[in-house]
C-alpha cells in the first residue's frame, strides 16, 4: 500500500496525517479478476451438476443464437428490424386470420430453422439426458433443434415449426411442405395450414404446461439459460420451483436474477462447452 503525507487543517490546529492512497487497478487486471471469478462460477456449476440426478433446463432464445438463428428482444434481434408490420402484430393470431399472405411472408423468411444444426449447448444436455441427470427440457424456441440434437423430453411452451396441421381437415403436414409451399400454404382439401406455434392471442397449450410444472416442481436442480425472462405466461413457470439450486445462465443480468442461487453472466456456449 502506498502512503501519502499531506497536511491537513482541521477546527483547532493544523496536523500533519497520513493517509492511504489505494493504487489503480488496471483494466487487465479488472479482467483477469473477471475471469477468475467467471472460473470459480463455472466449477459451482459443475458441482452442482455433478451431484444432481434431477435436473430441468429451461431455456430461450439464447440457447439457439449460437445456431444462428436470431433472437427477437436483443439489439439485433427480429423485434428491432424494419419491415411493413411490426413483427409483434405479424406473428398474432388477427393478423394470421385477416392477412395470412403477409404472415407466411415472414413466417417464411424469418421462422424457417431446417438449415440450423444444433450447437455445444443442445448437445451437452442430449449427453446429461443420456446419463440419467436430465429429466426435462422446456423450451421457448419453436425450432426443433433440441429434439434434432437428440433429447427425449421436450416440452415447447410455444409449439413448433415442424408441426403443422390444416385448419379444415386436421391433417399434418411437415415443415418441409410449408416452407417450401407458394404462397399460403394449403392442404389437398382447400383449407389453411397453420404452423402448430403460438401467436400472440393464442394460448399455451394445457397439456405442456401442466407437465413443465410438473417437472419444475419436482426438479432438483433448475437451470435457466439464454432468456431475459420477460415473455409471460412462459416465464412465470420458474415460480413453480421450490428447491435451492437455482441456476440462471444468461449474457445480461435480468430481472429474476436475484431469485437465482447461482448467476453466470456468459454465454451458454462457453459454460455448457467447460461441462
């Protein structure tokens, strides 16, 4: 420690005091005490992983950024780009019904992940699935690449691309079929395909719901990651869980942060990939 002798005046009489100047911290070493502290974070989660054969993930959109695929809420994400309609009232269940050309418009160009292969995160929860740690993954994403990475358990709070169905006849159709369809997408009886994901309006269906409580209540080990929690009534879940080990993975702080028992402040890619 550096010490500074200066004088000082004071009610009653001059003194001569020393006081302690703190040298500066450089921003080197600002970011090696980053990374130790990031280091120390990812052990606690290797730890905790390690002594759990009860875990539940609960992921966003950030789980399949790194696929490439973009996300809707960041900076760059679909939410912040220009088109002729808001995307918030494309993707609504009125502007599907009133204007289902435009929709699959941008259904199209924007919602298709049949080129996206799954990255180091899916796959590392594919492997704590097989290892009998992982009992569930409910996800956010509608784009099928958690099931494409392998796993078995997969709740989609809202749906997916790779299901469709006409809203006449009931018939399912792939993805493959709608993408690649001109225009709107129809079924061999007239009536409209609709992809099986949930539009604003529209509700998350019963039976996924009830079975993603299920497994967060009974989970031991809850792991969030690559979501801002900010999309309800899918968020709201995580309240659900009543254990100790609460684990939110995720770039940026978010507003939950302080209901977690461990934050990770990183991406997913760089966490999972240390597993």
């Amino acid at each position: 420690m550096w010490i500074n002798t200066k004088k000082t005046v004071d009610n009653f009489k001059g003194n001569t005091v020393k006081t302690a100047i703190k040298p500066k911290i450089t921003r080197i070493e600002m970011k090696l005490m980053s990374d130790e502290k990031l280091e120390d974070k990812i052990k606690e989660f290797k730890e905790i992983i390690d002594n759990s054969n009860n875990i539940v993930f609960f992921g966003g959109a950030g789980v399949s950024t790194e696929s490439g695929i973009p996300d809707f809420r960041s900076k760059d994400g679909l939410y912040n780009q220009k088109y002729k309609y808001p995307p918030e009232e494309i993707l609504s269940h009125t502007f599907f019904v009133n204007n289902p050309e435009e929709f699959f418009k941008f259904y199209k160009d924007k919602m298709n992940s049949l080129k996206y292969e799954p990255n180091i995160t899916h796959k590392k929860i594919v492997e704590l699935e097989k290892e009998g740690k992982l009992k569930a993954v409910i996800t956010q994403n509608i784009d099928g690449l958690h099931q494409k990475a392998g796993s078995k358990v997969v709740y989609e709070l809202h749906g997916s691309v790779l299901r469709n169905h006409c809203m006449k006849c009931k018939k399912s159709y792939s993805a493959e079929y709608v993408f690649n369809s001109e225009g709107i997408p129809k079924c061999e009886c007239g009536g409209i395909i609709k992809p099986d994901v949930v539009l604003y309006e529209e509700g998350l269906d019963d039976y996924v719901v009830e079975n993603s409580i299920k497994a967060i209540k009974n989970a031991d080990v809850l792991i969030i990651g690559g979501t801002s929690l900010t999309v309800y009534p899918a968020s709201s879940l995580i309240y659900y869980y009543k254990g100790n080990k609460l684990v939110l993975i995720n770039r940026d702080k978010t507003g939950m942060d302080n209901m977690a028992n461990l934050v990770i402040n990183d991406s997913l890619g760089n966490v999972f990939r240390s597993l």
